[in-house]
C-alpha cells in the first residue's frame, strides 16, 4: 500500500500557488557569504504546551516561567498560529523532516509496526548533500534508524528519564543521569568535534516533557507548594460533541495513579500504585535513586492520605500534581536551552546559527479534563514555534499567520539556500520572517488528519479544516461533524455544526475539507468509514 501511495502521490502533488517567493530568499540571503552558510540547532521537546511557556503569556507564565526559551522569542520571531499535522510523537516527527502529510511520508500512526522510510527526500539528506554536516541526538521515535545523519544517537522507544539507554550505529548503551542533562552534554560535545569546515544542521530532541514527567532529582520539589489555576472547562460534560465524551484520557480517570502520579499505597509506605511500564520508572534507577525519589515525594503523598476528599477534590488534586510534575520536568528543558544557548555565545557561534525552539505537537494540561494530545480542538493542534534568526533585523516579532509542521522542512532548506523538492507540500515561511510576504497573502486553510483508533487514549479518527476563526473536524467513522467559532468560543465547547445561524460558514468549511483533501491527495479510503 505504501509503494502505492508514494508512486501515485509524488507524481501528482502540484503545489499550485505555495511557491517560494524570489523576493524572500534573497532579503534572508544576501546577508549570508556562500562561505558561510547558516548552521541551524533544531530544539524540539515532546508534548510541551503553548500554556506551558510564558512568552505566550499563558496563566501559569509568572508561576511556572520559562526564561531561556522565552529569549528565543524576545530575540526572534514568535509564531501564535502554528500548528500540528497530525497530533501525535511519530507522525509529527516525520513530518517534520519529510515537509508532507502522513499520508505521503508514510508514518501515520504510533503503532509499533510502521518503520519510518528514511530514504524518502527529508530535511537531513537533503542537507547533507548539499555540503551539510548533520546530526540528531535524542528522541527518535520512528522505529527505524535514522539516514541522512552523519552522526546519531537515539533514546530506545520513547525513552527514559533516568539513566537512559542510547542505540548508535554500533548498538546500544546505558547512559547515567538525568536524560535532559545528557542529551544536551551529547548536543555540545557533538559540536565540540565535528567538522568545523561545514555549516551544521543539528536536531536536538528531548524526551522531556513526555510522559510520566519525572524531573531531575534537584527539582522534586520546585513546585510542590504551587496550586496552578484549574481551566474553566476542567469538568466539562462533552454535551454535543461524541467522540470527546468516549475518550480516555482524563486526568482524574485515567491516569496511572503510580507510573503518572507518583501516588504509594498508603502513609509512608514505598509501594507505588498501579505502575503499566516499570521498566521505564523506578526501573530505571538505582536503589539510593529510588529512595531519594520516595523520600522527596513522602510528606506530600502522606497528606493526600491524611484526610477524606470528595471525588471532585481527588479530581482537583490529581490536577494539582500533574501540573506540578509536568512544569518541573520542563524547568530542565528551559535549563537545557539556556545552556545551549550559551554554548555558542562562548564559542562565536551565536551569530550565525539559526535556533529553532518547538515541540512535537501541543499537549492538554486539563483542558476538557484531559492529558495527551491527539485532537485537533487548539491544545494538542496548536504548537509552540519560536525562530532566533539571526540574519533576520526585526526582534521580538510575533506572526499571526497559519504555518504548519509541513512547513519546516521548506523553511530549513529555504534558510540554507537550498531549493525543496516537489515532493514537500509545505511552504516556506521565511518570507513572513523577513517581511518580504505579507501575512495577508499567506494561505486561508489548514489540513489535519489524525488516524490512531483504535489505539491508546481511545481518540476516534478525524481529520478537518480550520481558517483564521473557525475549525471543522469530520469524525468519518462516527458519521458525525463538530464546527467551531474560535472568537466566541475558544475553548471548543459548544458545538455549531447544524447550527442554522452558521449555514453559510459552514457550507464553506465543507467545501474547503474536500478542497484540501484534494489538494493534498488524500485518498477518499482514509476518510471513509
């Protein structure tokens, strides 16, 4: 089926008007010698939500704040509507390094069976090619190797937080410490060594803040004293929208009271509570480790024990330690960016480096109730992007047009003086960068489609159309639609579609779903029952 689809989507994918303006290569390149071609430090975390950094001035921003990050934005260019293709680790990652749907790169779901094809076209052999020296240390995800890569080394699976394994080209290895710390020690000495007479494309992934948020040992206690605001709609009832009411993926439901919650079966005991994948946890640490862990979290589990709470108050404190974990566990990666960071301002690299801060995908911190990602409602579609270019005059620019992880790999490649392929269906947003696009003649429309069900967390497959205000999700399997107003209803409770007041929108974003299925080649098998 693969073969299939790429023989008969690569001849035919016309890219009709998303073409790369001259106008904005050269306004980015003249500023950049032949001789010295911008290297690009590519920092992409896992499951990092816009709410959770405050350069996007989220409720938590002064509570939990993440500085380093927040300078990328301050010093370059913050995009508030960037989005997800596909809201899931795997998926978005080949995307990202391919430029085209799931569809086309051919990964298009977690389901342990599906390899990634490296040999496709992709950021990294194209690059590479092109006089690049590239690498990619961390998560990896994609049950393949990585090709295109001059230098490797990849988290097993999705990883651990504690005394990781690493697979290289010569097989697999235990690393000791805390893996946010490693992965960025591997990224600089990486650096340290390699070939000074190239330009350098280098991937920088974190595990972190993936599931089951464990933070390094200094920072059990950052926030445990903190109560995060609780989102209006944390007990919402799903009225009007089905598939959000068979989901599970609730905070209070479904998380694993050990293995997520960090929760033991009693006052003072050292059991933990239901823990799915050991291996992964406590599994991963030495004795002293895991006593150093139960002792941290001693006082704060007795309490939970200590009196009796109704269900809504055990929903609320499970929400509270969620937060508390979460946020901790990206307190190292804002560390980890600082650091990086600071690794080429002392070795004159700062200057001609492009850094790129993002995540795989959005992520719930109990919107809706809920933890994950998966949905295209705004928290899980919507991703963090922020862009230090430092060819680019204008700081601290914020773009309010509609980019996706499609566009990436145009970008990179745009950035690097590099033509894309026909192949890739994003677009470079250098133009909007350095001012050369106007946002107004960007595109209207953005295509998503997730596919994993059945699957983990029990999301129905969907996919849709969203524009500057409103959003349309076709759950083809259910037979049902959900529209949405994002100006009225931002967060995506009240359900419009069959609403005669938006007959007209409505009729619009349903043309524009066929549209884009269109356009983009989807085959009318993936969006039937």
């Amino acid at each position: 089926m693969k073969k299939t689809i790429y023989t008969l989507l690569s001849a035919a994918l016309c890219l009709g008007s998303f073409h790369m303006p001259t106008a904005q290569a050269a306004t980015h390149t003249d500023q950049v010698s032949q001789q010295k071609r911008p290297n690009i430090l590519y920092i992409m975390s896992d499951d990092h939500a816009i709410r959770a950094i405050s350069a996007y001035k989220s409720d938590i921003a002064k509570l939990a704040p993440t500085p380093n990050i927040d300078r990328l934005a301050n010093e370059g260019t913050l995009f508030m509507r960037n989005y997800c293709a596909n809201s899931l680790c795997g998926p978005s990652r080949a995307t990202v390094l391919t430029g085209t749907h799931s569809h086309i790169n051919g990964f298009m779901a977690n389901d342990g069976k599906t390899h990634f094809n490296g040999n496709q076209p992709t950021i990294a052999n194209i690059l590479r090619k092109n006089g690049y020296q590239t690498a990619v240390i961390g998560k990896w995800h994609l049950i393949s190797n990585p090709v295109g890569f001059d230098h490797w080394e990849i988290l097993h699976d999705q990883g651990e937080y504690n005394n990781p394994d690493f697979i290289t080209k010569d097989g697999t290895h235990q690393e000791k410490g805390y893996v946010t710390s490693i992965i960025t020690k591997k990224c600089e000495n990486w650096l340290d060594h390699r070939d000074k007479s190239k330009p350098f494309f280098l991937m920088m992934h974190h595990k972190a803040p993936h599931r089951n948020w464990v933070p390094d040992a200094k920072n059990y206690h950052l926030y445990e004293d903190i109560h995060f605001p609780v989102p209006s709609n944390y007990f919402d009832d799903y009225k009007g929208r089905v598939a959000a009411g068979k989901q599970e993926m609730s905070i209070a439901r479904d998380m694993y009271e050990g293995h997520d919650l960090k929760m033991v079966r009693g006052i003072d005991s050292d059991s933990l509570l239901y823990d799915r994948w050991p291996q992964v946890f406590f599994g991963r640490m030495t004795k002293e480790e895991k006593q150093a862990f139960l002792d941290a979290y001693r006082e704060r589990n007795n309490e939970f024990y200590s009196k009796k709470r109704s269900p809504k108050e055990i929903a609320i404190w499970k929400y509270e330690r969620y937060m508390q974990e979460y946020l901790a566990t990206i307190h190292s990666v804002d560390e980890s960016v600082g650091e990086i960071y600071d690794y080429l301002k002392r070795n004159n690299l700062l200057d001609n480096t492009i850094v790129v801060y993002t995540s795989d995908q959005g992520f719930y911190t109990g919107e809706h109730g809920w933890f994950d990602k998966r949905w295209m409602y705004e928290e899980s579609y919507r991703m963090p992007l922020m862009i230090r270019d430092p060819f680019i005059k204008a700081k601290g620019k914020k773009i309010n047009a509609l980019t996706q992880n499609i566009d990436f790999a145009p970008t990179f490649l745009d950035m690097c003086g590099v033509k894309a392929p026909e192949i890739m269906q994003g677009k470079s947003f250098l133009g909007l960068m350095d001012g050369s696009v106007s946002e107004k003649n960007w595109r209207k429309y953005l295509y998503y489609h997730f596919y994993e069900y059945p699957g983990f967390h029990s999301v129905h497959r969907h996919d849709g159309v969203s524009d500057a205000r409103y959003k349309l999700l076709d759950f083809y399997q259910d037979g049902n639609y959900e529209m949405y107003d994002l100006k009225t209803d931002p967060t995506e409770m009240h359900n419009i579609f069959g609403k005669k007041k938006y007959a007209a929108t409505q009729a619009r974003l349903m043309k524009a779903l066929q549209q884009q299925r269109d356009y983009y080649k989807v085959p009318k098998k993936l969006y039937s029952k």
